[in-house]
C-alpha cells in the first residue's frame, strides 16, 4: 500500500473511532439508519435476486430466459447471450447487481474478460425503483421530472457504451470463451447447489451491509463540520453515500436548477460507498477498476451535460 494511501485510510479510520468515542448517541443514529436502509431496501430485493440469478447461471438457464431478448441486445450492444443477461440484470436490479452478475459470469467462464471490461462500464448503475421511488416521488417530490430524470440517468450509460462500442465490438467478436462443465452436474444433490448458491448470497448482502453502516457513519461525521447546511457539504455526503447525498440535497432551500443538477451529478457518480459495494463483490483486475472508472466519469459528464441541455430547453 502506498504512503497516499496508508494515510488516507490512518484519517478515515480515526475519524471514525473518534466519532464512535466522543459523539456515541449520533453514531448510533447514523449506524441505525444505514442498517435499516440495509435491512428495508436492499435484503428483501438484492438478496433474492442474488441466489436466484446464481442459480440461473450455473444451471445454465439464460438461454431460455433470453431467447427472444438476446438478438436486440446483441443488435445494440454487440454482446453474446450471457452479456446480454448482465446487462438486463444490471440495469433493472440496479448496483452492485450489475458487477455481481458481470463477476459470476466471467467466473463461469460465460463471457470472457473483454466482454466483463466492456459490461463493467455501462451495467453498475442505480435501480429504477429507487430513482422512481426515493429521488422523484420522495425526494424531489414532482412527477413531472420522473421521464427526463430516467432519461438522463439511464441514456447517460447507454450513450456511453455506444462510444465504447466502437471499440469493443470487433474485440467481443474475436473473443473466444471456454465454458467449465456444468457444475449442476457434479453436485450430487441438488439442494448442495442452492445451499451454495445462498451462503454466497448471504456472505456477498452481508458485505453490502457492513459498507453501508460504515459510510453512514462517515456522513455522521460530516454532520459535525463547519460546512453543514451548504451546499458543499451535500455533495460531499452525496459522494460518500447516494441516499444521503439525495436526501440532503433535496430538503436544502437551492435553486431549482442547481438542485436538479446536484441530484443528476450525484445519482450518476453512485457514491463512494456504492463503490466499496462493488469491489468487495467483483475482484476487478487493474485494467477493468480503471475502465470502470473511467466510465463512470464519461457516464457523469453525459449527464450533466443532458441535465443542462434539459434545464435550457
């Protein structure tokens, strides 16, 4: 680890036990509700989903499920059948759903390591639901910004791996993938495959709890800043976790404009913690943590730039 890094990590970790020590009932506060967050809005739709899809894949059933979707994913994307299931998957269920289908595929050998480079720029995004439900109607509160607001969120990727897919479209052709024997086949009783299928369910939403609660600690210890109630400080507790970020924006007396174009700026990038999420799920080589970066940053500046075309129009 570098030295940039062994202090940034020796700042966090100290601001957290100093938090913990010194200001006990806020930090309850705050692990209370990234747990709830946790407990309310990602097990009962993430972890379902996660043993589900788990199951799909080394069962083999995507074919099926596909059959009829496939040719108009491949037409756009260029990608093969079980890319295209990541991207499906990626953009109804929404981040890390996107990186943990990318991650199974590739570990099943279903789709080679360019086609999981290429999927990781695009796929890792919000869930619908929680755009429709959390930043339109709770938040924002105006359903009239709900289809520009999709628009935005959900063209700003595709439009991105439009561009990418000028460059990766004659890659993922040459590609070449060896699948594994169908693992289904080497468990002698089924119920061992979906006892497997669910401890790494249970193992990976646990994750994704434990970095919650952590980064809404973070976002405590924000609170105690001089730059409460400003607008850096809501960008700031948006970069460390969405939901935060969201909801600090929405109930700050901004300007419309500027409002709706934090909210944009924010739901775009994800979050750090949604970051945290995804790497503790996907083992990203270095090459495909910098395109993914990248990505996101291209993702961020489509955007916002569709974001001020629509405050203009």
């Amino acid at each position: 680890m570098s030295r940039y890094k062994r202090i940034t990590f020796a700042v966090l970790l100290f601001s957290l036990f100093s938090f913990l020590l010194f200001f006990p009932e806020k930090a309850l506060e705050c692990a209370q509700k990234g747990l709830l967050l946790w407990y309310r809005n990602l097990v009962p739709v993430l972890f379902p989903f996660m043993v589900l899809s788990n199951l799909m894949i080394r069962m083999d059933l995507i074919r099926s499920l596909l059959r009829f979707l496939h040719p108009f994913f491949h037409f756009v994307w260029g990608t093969s059948l079980y890319g295209s299931y990541g991207i499906l998957g990626g953009f109804l269920f929404g981040f890390p759903m996107g990186a943990k289908i990318t991650a199974d595929l590739q570990k099943e050998n279903r789709i080679s390591d360019c086609e999981a480079k290429y999927l990781m720029g695009f796929v890792n995004n919000l869930s619908p639901a929680f755009v429709i439900t959390f930043v339109v109607h709770s938040s924002l509160q105006q359903t009239s910004l709900l289809f520009p607001t999709l628009v935005i969120l959900y063209g700003s990727p595709i439009l991105c791996s439009l561009i990418y897919g000028l460059h990766y479209r004659k890659r993922l052709a040459e590609s070449k993938v060896h699948p594994q024997q169908n693992k289904t086949s080497l468990v002698q009783n089924q119920f061992e495959l979906l006892d497997a299928c669910i401890f790494d369910g249970i193992t990976n939403i646990t994750k994704l709890g434990a970095y919650i609660m952590l980064f809404s600690l973070l976002a405590g210890v924000l609170d105690l800043l001089p730059t409460k109630n400003t607008l850096l400080h809501c960008i700031l507790t948006g970069c460390l976790e969405v939901s935060a970020g969201v909801h600090a924006i929405a109930h700050m007396p901004f300007p419309f404009p500027v409002q709706y174009l934090c909210l944009i700026a924010v739901c775009s990038f994800g979050g750090l913690c949604a970051l945290f999420q995804t790497l503790s799920i996907y083992k990203m080589k270095r090459d495909i943590l910098r395109h993914y970066l990248i990505s996101k940053m291209i993702t961020l500046g489509i955007s916002f730039l569709l974001t001020l075309i629509f405050l203009t129009a």
